[in-house]
C-alpha cells in the first residue's frame, strides 16, 4: 500500500530533550515536506526537500532540522525543544515539485513538550 | 506571507443538506486541491483541478476552479454523517509553484 509512514503518532517530552521524529515513503517521490498544524492557524510548512540532499526552509524553519540521505525518508530533528513546538506535525510526499499531483500525508504525530 | 482566506470556518448542518465552501485570494493560482481531514488523520486529497474554468466531481463532491484563478469553491450533496471533518484547501502560486494552505473549515453534522 502506497503510504508516508510517521513514527511515533505520540511523543510527550521535556524542554530541552533532542528528539526525531521519523517519516518514511514507500512511493519513490522526489519532494517530502513537513507541517505542523495548530488550531486557527491551519497548516504551516517546516522545511522541504526537492531531492536527496536538497533541503530548503519553509515558513516556520527555527527550531527545526532536517535531513534528506535518502530518497525515502525525510526525518525531522527537533534539537531543543520548547514548549512552543507542542504542535501536531505531519510529513508529507509528493511525485515531484511542491505537491504536483497532490501531496500524500502521513498520519500525523502530536508533540507535547512540557 | 501569501494568504488563502477559506471560508466559513465552521459549518453546523442536518444530515442530508448540500454544503458550500470557498478559498479566495489577491494571487494568482495555477492549481487548486482539496483535502479532507478526519480526527486523528493526516489529510486526504479529494480533488486537484488543474485549469480555469475547471469543474471536477468526485462522487458527491464537486469543486471548482475560478475564471479569475483567485478562487476556488468546494460543495458536498446531501450531506451524511462521515463527511464530518476538516475540509482544507490548498492552491499552487502561478509565480513561484509554491502551495498555501487554507486554514480549514470544519464540517459538524448534527443528527
């Protein structure tokens, strides 16, 4: 089954704690992406990847990394972090460009950091 | 930032009625999509439309992409109880192929 596979779907941590959040495709697509989404702000975009070893910012990048080593999997490094990033995240595919065709979501992994 | 105004942000409606909502915008488009999030989902893509003037179904679903490319409205008929969800729509800028969000209207259907 053709699917962006996030782990974990739940992650309570302290501030201050390095954690990853993992996102696998299974579709060979180029382009990978992650958003977060908070209530009455809907969908805001972290950081992308064109292709392997291309990363680029989105519009909400401090606090985040990224890394692209292979064309499957896009993680998301969250070096320290603070309360503010309780979010619920989700990473994103598409064949090519930003969303051509339409993006395939992951399901979805909600941070608490307290 | 760039901006999709989507609107209404909720909608209360008995099952079985028709539902309409829209995103518009001051930029131009070349892409608009539709997507459905159900609680504790990733959102699910309903329908692209590609060109002006664009009408596409997808079984009760039906979108449409403005003459102006500023513009796109999604309607769902005769509403049931598993349409329940966030609906979000996203566009394409003409200029840069870089894609927005709406901030999504969530759909409630009271029995």
């Amino acid at each position: 089954e053709a699917q962006v596979t996030q782990n974990p779907r739940y992650l309570i941590t302290v501030t201050g704690k390095k954690l990853t959040v993992t996102c696998s495709q299974n579709m060979n697509h180029e382009y990978m992406s992650w958003y977060r989404q908070d209530p009455g702000l809907g969908l805001r975009q972290i950081y992308y990847s064109m292709n392997v070893e291309v990363t680029d910012k989105g519009d909400v990048p401090e606090g985040y990394k990224v890394s692209r080593k292979e064309k499957r999997n896009f993680p998301l490094i969250l070096e320290s972090p603070s309360p503010n990033q309780t979010s619920l995240y989700f990473c994103a595919s598409s064949l090519s460009g930003q969303g051509v065709g339409g993006y395939t979501f992951g399901s979805g992994t909600r941070l608490t950091v307290v | 930032g760039q901006q999709l105004n989507q609107s209404p942000q909720s909608m209360f409606i008995q099952e079985g009625e028709d539902v309409s909502m829209n995103c518009t915008s001051s930029s131009i488009f070349n892409t608009w999509l539709w997507y459905k999030q159900d609680p504790g989902e990733g959102p699910v893509l309903l329908i692209a439309l590609y060109k002006a003037g664009e009408l596409t179904s997808n079984g009760r679903l039906t979108a449409q992409f403005g003459i102006t490319r500023k513009d796109s409205f999604l309607n769902i008929s005769a509403s049931i109880p598993s349409d329940v969800g966030i609906y979000f729509c996203a566009g394409r800028l003409n200029r840069d192929d870089k894609i927005i969000f709406g901030k999504g209207t969530r759909l409630h259907i009271l029995p």
